[in-house]
C-alpha cells in the first residue's frame, strides 16, 4: 500500500523505521564502545535481533552478553538494554 493511502499503516511505517534505526544506532555505539570491529548485528524471526562476534581462541563471551551461544566460531548474544 503506498505511503498516503491508510494514515494508520503511515505511522505503523514510522514507527518501524525508527524501531530499526535506533537499533542500528545502539549497535554501532556498541560495536565502538567496545572494540568489536568485527561484529555483526544480525535477525531471524524466531530470535529478533542479536549480535555475533568471533571467537577468539577460549575467550568467554563478553560480561554484558545475555541468551549466549556459541555457534561456528562465533558468540551469539543478546543484551539487556534499559
């Protein structure tokens, strides 16, 4: 449906867009804050939104990951973000 036609799905549209740009904000903070320049943001719909980071030798997961996993020799995490 193009933008104009139904005022709702127009704000529902906003809402979204600025939903993912403060998520790809708060990534790219993150990503410099803590010197993860090979980080990734990644989604699927059964997870949502999460970050991976590669595994560097027996390196434990970073202290503020949550739902951590360690998948093909990355860390895949959440974080709690208040």
């Amino acid at each position: 449906v193009k933008p104009g036609i139904d005022g709702l799905l127009d704000c529902a549209r906003k809402v979204y867009q600025e939903t993912t740009d403060d998520i790809q904000q708060y990534y790219e903070m993150f990503k410099a804050e803590f010197e993860y320049p090979t980080m990734k943001l990644l989604y699927n719909a059964k997870r949502g939104y999460y970050f991976s980071i590669p595994v560097k030798g027996n390196e434990a997961p970073p202290r503020y990951a949550i739902q951590t996993m360690k998948k093909r020799g990355s860390w895949v995490f959440s974080t709690d973000v208040r």
